[in-house]
C-alpha cells in the first residue's frame, strides 16, 4: 500500500509541475475534454449511469477492454470507433509528455543529490 501512495503521491506531483508548461496544460485539458466527452456521450447515447459511462470510457482510452459494456446502438458504435482513434492518439501523447517530465524531475535529483548540478554550473 505504501508503493501506491508513493506512486499516486510522485504522479500527481510530475501533474502539478507539467502544469505550469504550456504544451503539457494544453494536452492535459484535452485529455480532460476527451474523458468527459465520453462520459457524456455514453451517458446520453447508451443510457448508461455516469460511472459506467466514466468506466467504459477509461477501459476503451487505456486498451484494457473488459467487455463487460459495449454500444448497443449503431451511432454508439460509430462514435466508439472514432473515438478510440483519437481519443488514443491524445491519451498516448499525454503519457509520453508525462513521463518524460518525469524523467527529466528525477535527472535533476539525481544530480542535486550527487552534485553534478553545481559541477555544472563551474
């Protein structure tokens, strides 16, 4: 339990700093838009409760796919297609930005806490 508070702790962290960057504020909003576009439209379309139309809509951008919601009608379907193209594409690039943010936070501890940054500075 201590490792996931841990990691929830550092993700919402790398969130926090990525926010002051343009470019990160930007995907972050749109990964934001895109969950809660879903939501919606699964919400409204299928008649789905909120939670399961939030659920299907995480398992679908994240490629988990458990099966256990699909879309019974024929726009829910088109719009799953779609949505999984670009709603992947936005969610990917929102992860990699992320975890480079994250890689660059720990290069710069590793180099405080070994002195490389003031070596650097020379």
């Amino acid at each position: 339990m201590p490792a996931l508070l841990l990691l929830l702790y550092r993700l919402a962290k790398s969130i926090r700093a990525g926010l002051k960057e343009p470019e990160f504020r930007g995907l972050f909003w749109l990964v934001v838009l895109v969950v809660a576009g879903g939501t919606w439209f699964y919400h409204a379309q299928e008649g789905w409760a909120w939670l399961d139309a939030l659920y299907f809509t995480v398992i679908t951008l994240t490629t988990v796919g458990y099966g256990d919601f699909s879309p019974q009608t024929s726009l829910g379907k088109i719009f799953t297609m779609v949505y999984i193209l670009v709603g992947l594409s936005i969610i990917s690039s929102f992860i990699v930005l992320l975890a480079e943010n994250q890689q660059a936070s720990r290069t710069k501890l590793v180099d405080k806490l070994t002195g490389r940054a003031d070596e650097a500075k020379s």
